[in-house]
C-alpha cells in the first residue's frame, strides 16, 4: 500500500503519493559478488570464537526482560533517564495535519537530513500550490509509524517537484572558515609559537606538515 501524505490548509486538502528518493533512483548502482575460484557466487557466514560458522538465516535476535522471558517487540515501552514512559505519538499516514509555515529556510538547515520523498500530488490546493510555487518552505509533522520521535519534516519545491524532507536536529555547530580559533585554557605567545613551528615543520605526532 503506497504511503500518502495528507495536507489540510485554508484552501482545502492536498493529498499526495509518496516515493522514496534513494540512491537507486539518483544513480547508477553497481554491486560487488564475491565469488570462489570456479565463479560461483559466495554468501556470507558468521563465525563464532570457537569455530562455529553460522549461515545465512541461523541467526536471530530477540527482546527478553530481567527474568529471561521472551518479549515481543509490540509490548516493550521507551522511557526517559528518570524511568518515565514516553508518550507515544500516533502516525501521520493518511490523516490530515496542517502544515506550519511558511518557516525560515534558516530552521530547515538547522537539521540533518534523514530520508527524502518525491510528492506526486493527486489533489493540490491552490494556496499551497502558489505557495510552494513561490519558493515557501512549511514544516510538517510526518510519522510512517507509531513513534516517541516527533522530529519535524520539511515541504518545499522546486523546478523538478514537490519534495518532502525527513530531518533531525542538527547538533553540531557550524564553522565558518574564516572563524578564529577557540582554545580551552590560557597560552601564553611562546606556547603558541612552539605549537606553529611544530605544525609547519612537520614534528608533529603523526609526521605530516600543514
């Protein structure tokens, strides 16, 4: 069943398709077979540390709790460091949410992105279309499942279509090229020449100049 992004805004509803922007659809991909001496295609094995070699489809995973018993994956709960359980947060598939925006292109490059989706609209309305034609950028809450992440998703377009970008806070800060260095604790200028003259004479630990 295709999965469907539902938009409600002044103007109506938008409803579009959803596909997954992967790297199969962006380039030619190649695949490495390793094969024996006679071309015959290998497969790959696990091996224990006494020996044991474990193939394909011999090894599985489960949940068990404090006494050992088996749990299945639908009964395990997320909690916080305070042992609190956190709320789970219904999927967005199929039910109208309302986007927020227009946002800052600012907030969308404060976040890393995590998957991307090409949207093929099968009922757009006209504020939002003008909108994205325009070159807005909304944020959106997108869920494919049940989840304790709310991590914001972004709707904007461009010359080739409508794109939904799945993101994540960005935590790392951004540098500038011509930002000067921060160094922890105080140096005085000798210390600081001894470090330049050992960085451009290549002394230092791993022998390469800068």
């Amino acid at each position: 069943m295709p999965v469907t992004l539902v938009l409600e805004t002044d103007g109506g509803i938008s409803e579009f398709a959803m596909k997954p922007i992967d790297r199969k659809t962006r380039q030619v991909v190649t695949k490495k077979l390793a094969v024996d001496h006679r071309g015959r295609e290998c497969s790959r094995a696990l091996m224990t540390h006494d020996g044991l070699l474990l193939g394909p489809g011999s090894v599985a995973d489960l949940y068990e709790d404090i006494d050992g018993s088996t749990v299945e994956r639908g009964e395990i709960v997320e909690t916080d460091a305070n042992n609190v359980t956190l709320r789970n947060l219904a999927a967005t598939v199929g039910r109208p949410q309302r986007p927020v925006g227009p946002v800052a292109s600012d907030e969308l490059l404060e976040h890393t992105v995590m998957k991307a989706y090409a949207l093929m609209p099968t009922a757009l309305a006209n504020d939002l279309r003008d909108s994205l034609a325009g070159g807005d950028v909304f944020r959106v809450a997108f869920r494919p499942r049940a989840s304790v992440v709310d991590n914001p998703a972004f709707l904007l377009s461009n010359r080739n279509g409508i794109f939904l970008v799945q993101c994540k806070p960005c935590l790392v800060d951004y540098v500038r090229l011509d930002q000067p260095v921060i160094l922890e604790g105080e140096l005085d200028d000798e210390d600081l020449w001894d470090d330049w003259q050992m960085s451009t004479t290549g002394e230092n630990t791993g022998g390469d100049a800068w």
